[in-house]
C-alpha cells in the first residue's frame, strides 16, 4: 500500500491526498512536519519538503506536480483529472500551477510573519508576498470558469485546477487573517466550496497544524 507523507494543512499533501482517493488509491498516511521532523523529512526529501509518496515498490516519489503525474498515469486517460494532451491540459496546467503558485507564497508569507522573529521580519518581503496574492487571486477570478475552475469549453467536470483550487483556498484563508474572507473573489470562493463538498475532500479534512 502506498504511504503519504505530509500533514493534512499543506495544500500540497491534501491535493494529494485528495487525488488518491478520488481515483480510490489505497493508502496509509505517515504525519511528518517540514518543521517537526525536518531530519526525517530529509531523508526522503533532500530538499526538505513534503508531500512524499511512497509507492507499493518503495521507490519514493517527491513534489506534488510529479507525484500528481504518475497518479493520473495511474488512472488512465479516461479517469485522470487532467487532460492527457491539447489546449484542455495546458488550461487545466496553467490554473493549477497558479493555485499552488498562491499555496507557495502563503507558506512564504507565514514562513516571514509567524516562523521569524519579529524583529527579524522583512516589511517588504512581506507586502510583496501579499501583492503578489492579491494579484494571482485578482487574475484567477477573472480567468477561472463555473462551476468549475477550467475553461468549459475544453473541459468537462472538476480537474487538477479545482482539486489545486480547493486546497490552496481553504489553506489560504485559514492560514492568513488577510485571506480570511474571500468575498472579494467571489468566484473563487465557490469554487473552494464546491471542491470541498466533493467526497474527495470531505475524506480528507483540511486539519489544523
């Protein structure tokens, strides 16, 4: 059986996760911390990050793209949240790696904010790590479909944009007091919560960290 390796308030791990059990992957859950258990976290991630995935012949895949990859590879063409080729899978590409985009910089943000001294803290770093949210969110309400985050006309259902959608969302606005209240997107905010009615999501509740 296949081993994730994060905690469930990384988008990161979540999307994951909630990647495996839409495609019904068997797997069991191994809560590491990137700042809990860094060594260990390490060793099967040199870079230090997580999720990890260990698969059923022990190789360790790392990074959330890549290991969204061999689980779409896994699921077929016909089953896969992401296109296999064309305009539909570059459109569903490009949200989702603007959605993690967003995950990125709210980790740097709270990284500044919440993990640094105070009076160690960067004021600039930190309006630019909030620009630059406000932006990608601005952009992303104007770009995203509905119900769904891809473009309608490419692409049918919920994809990988909308599993990054859900979890980058509901990761932001729990995690930054500014990002709390998504009103000012209100496209993206029923996008988050049509992703975290899917069963999905809902088997993997984003779990304070």
């Amino acid at each position: 059986m296949m081993i994730l390796v994060g905690q469930l308030d990384s988008p990161f791990v979540r999307r994951v996760a909630a990647t495996l059990s839409h495609y019904g992957l068997a797997f069991d859950r191994h809560v590491l911390s990137v700042f809990g258990d860094p060594d260990e976290v390490r060793r099967l991630n040199p870079l230090g990050k997580v999720p990890a995935l260990i698969i059923d012949d022990g190789e360790t895949l790392i990074d959330s793209a890549m290991i969204i990859d061999y689980l779409d590879e896994l699921a077929g063409p016909d089953r896969a949240l992401t296109p296999r080729s064309g305009p539909g899978r570059r459109n569903v590409l490009r949200l989702a790696t603007l959605f993690m985009g967003v995950s990125e910089r709210a980790v740097q943000l709270r990284i500044e904010t919440v993990r640094r001294p105070q009076h160690l803290q960067n004021p600039e770093f930190i309006e630019a790590y909030k620009r630059a949210l406000r932006a990608s969110l601005d952009y992303l309400e104007r770009d995203c479909d509905t119900p769904w985050a891809a473009d309608a006309s490419l692409v049918q259902g919920p994809t990988q944009a909308d599993f990054a959608a859900t979890a980058a969302l509901t990761h932001l606005s729990a995690k930054v007091p500014e990002f709390k209240n998504l009103d000012a997107w209100p496209k993206l905010a029923a996008l988050c919560e049509a992703g975290e009615a899917l069963d999905a999501f809902r088997d993997n509740p984003f779990v304070e960290g």
